[in-house]
C-alpha cells in the first residue's frame, strides 16, 4: 500500500508541473514528436541498456561463466523493482545479487563486491562529468543552492564506493572457528551477545565483500569499463539534444548537458519512486536558465522520460515475464522428471 501511495503521489506531482506549467503550449510542442523520431530515441535508449548490462557481464564473467541474454534480462527485470520504489535504487541493486546469485556459482560475498565494483565505475563518469559542467555553468547562471547540496552529495557517495572497493579492508572479526554461541550465558546478556555477533557477522561480510571487490579488475580492465560508462553518460544529453531537435527548440548544449546530469542528481534523492516528478521538476528548471518556458523545458523532459523511464521500464515488465517463464519451465521439467 506505501508503494502505491508514492506512485499515485509522484504522479500527481507529475499531473501538478504540467498544470501549472501551461498544458496547451506543452501539447502543442509534444505534437511535434513523430514515430520515426520516437524510433531513433528508442533505439539510443537500448544502445544504453545493452551496454549497461554489458559492464555487468563483464564483471560476472571474471568469476562464472554466464550468457549475456540472461544478464540483460535480469538487469532490466530488476528495473521494475527500481522503478516502483524511491531511487538509490537499493531495491533493484538486492534484486539483482538474488537473481544472480540462481543463475552463477557466486556467493552473496562476491556478488556484493561485485556490486560495489559496479556502482563506481557507473558512478565515477557521472560525477566526473557532473564537475566538467559545473564550475563553467558558475560563470554563465546563478545555480540553486540544492544543486551544489545534491553535487556534494554525489561526490560523497562516489567517495565512498571507491573506498569501499580500493581501500584497506580491515581484519576478519570472525575467523574461522566458530566459538562460542552464547547459548551458556545469562538470559540478561543474551541479547546484547547476540547483537554483537550480528553487528561482526555483518563486518566480516562486508570485509569479504571488499576483498573480492579489490581483487576484481586489473587497473586496464578498470580503465576500460570507466571508458564505457562515460559513453553511457554522454549518450544521456546526446538523447536530449536530439529531443530539442525534434521539438524545434533551439537551447544551448551547456544548458542541455546542465539540465539532464543535475536533473540524474536530484532523482537519486529518495523522495518519489523512480524519480518521477523531481526528474521533470529539476530538468525544466533548469532549462529556464538557458532562457526557455516553463512550457518547453517540461516538454522536453517528459519526452525523454519517455525515452529514458517509461520505454526501458516496458522492457523490465516484459523481462519479469520471461523470467517467470523460465522458472516455470524449470518446476515443470523437475516435476516430470519426479513423476518419470
């Protein structure tokens, strides 16, 4: 039900923007969108999502030897998951080292490194190019003070991952004797015993984690996939420079490459589900100061939502199914194989 209250509540903030923000001129804008123009943003936004679930296969495959159909469709299944809860997308992140986990030989240790390896090499391009638009947007525009909030925030998250994959992980606190369980103390200290060793349990994950983070990818194998992502990114304002194309507005491609990476920022906040409403809300801000309505910037991220959110989360709908599919198809071979 809480689920359901965000999404009705994102778009309703959704419906609100485009109230407020003249519904007539932004209908006459996105009628300027044809087919074929849809076809060409379609056909960028799978370029993005195959080579996004390239990275991931390309780290899977350091450890198991796993098909790149599979990896694909269970990254985009889990994309449904990121996309009914707010973004940080924790959800989708757990979703996916679960359904990994069923189709490779890995342990949730691995995989949580894994993870950790992913999140920054797709987080670091992203921050970088956050900075590259930044500070010269500081001399052309007078920036909202959230901005620089969510860019530090960025960073620190950013930070974070590459300590967690590249620092020095700390020792072991549970070796590999098990000990003592606590079965032989006070009732009055079993639940603080308990909770300690749920606190070293949880330490000891992690340092696992860490230490198969560090050890996956060699420095060229780093370099390499950081080369990729940052085309992934770049692919993002390209998407939305060809959307302004297509409505004929005419704005600059400091004020496009400011409006989609900062518009990214603030959706990662976990306000709404999927971002929605922020995303639009942030991106048509900041496309007033390059000089645009309202009107126009809310037209253009509407539309590449459409492109980057709505079309991609059709796809993790039909990826679900065909995960189904093939869980179903498993039970039903297993069950003839108890009857025979």
């Amino acid at each position: 039900m809480k689920k359901i209250i965000q999404i009705v509540l994102s778009i309703g903030v959704l419906a609100a923007l485009i109230i407020l923000f003249n519904p007539e001129e932004i209908t006459i804008l996105l009628a300027g969108i044809t087919p074929q123009s849809l076809m060409i943003l379609f056909s960028l936004q799978l370029l993005t999502l195959m080579a996004g679930a390239w990275i991931w296969y390309y780290l899977l495959s350091r450890q198991s030897k796993i098909s790149f159909t599979w990896v694909f469709i269970i990254n985009q299944a889990a994309g449904l998951v990121e996309s009914l809860t707010p973004s940080v997308k924790f959800g989708g992140e757990a979703a996916k080292i679960y359904l990994f986990r069923k189709i490779s030989d890995q342990t949730y240790q691995g995989l949580t490194g894994t993870l950790m390896v992913h999140k920054f090499v797709t987080m670091f391009p992203f921050t970088l190019l956050c900075l590259l638009i930044f500070f010269p947007s500081l001399y052309y525009f007078d920036l909202p003070v959230f901005s620089v909030a969510v860019l530090i925030m960025v960073l620190a998250m950013c930070f974070v991952l590459g300590w967690l994959c590249y620092g020095k992980s700390g020792k072991d606190p549970l070796p590999g004797k098990p000990g003592n369980t606590g079965n032989n103390r006070p009732k009055s200290l079993k639940n603080i015993f308990t909770s300690r060793q749920w606190i070293l349990k949880t330490v000891s994950f992690l340092n696992q984690a860490r230490n198969s983070a560090s050890g996956l990818l060699t420095f060229g194998e780093t370099r390499n996939i950081l080369l990729v992502s940052f085309a992934i990114w770049v692919l993002y304002p390209i998407k939305v420079f060809l959307v302004c194309i297509f409505l004929g507005i005419e704005v600059s491609p400091v004020i496009i490459g400011l409006a989609t990476l900062f518009a990214y920022m603030v959706s990662m906040v976990p306000l709404l589900p999927g971002g929605l409403g922020t995303y639009e809300g942030s991106m048509a801000m900041f496309f007033t100061l390059g000089g645009l309505s309202p009107a126009e910037g809310l037209a253009i991220s509407l539309v590449s939502r459409l492109t980057t959110f709505w079309f991609p989360l059709a796809l993790s709908a039909l990826a679900c199914a065909a995960l189904c599919w093939k869980d179903n198809l498993i039970k039903d071979r297993e069950q003839a194989r108890q009857a025979a």
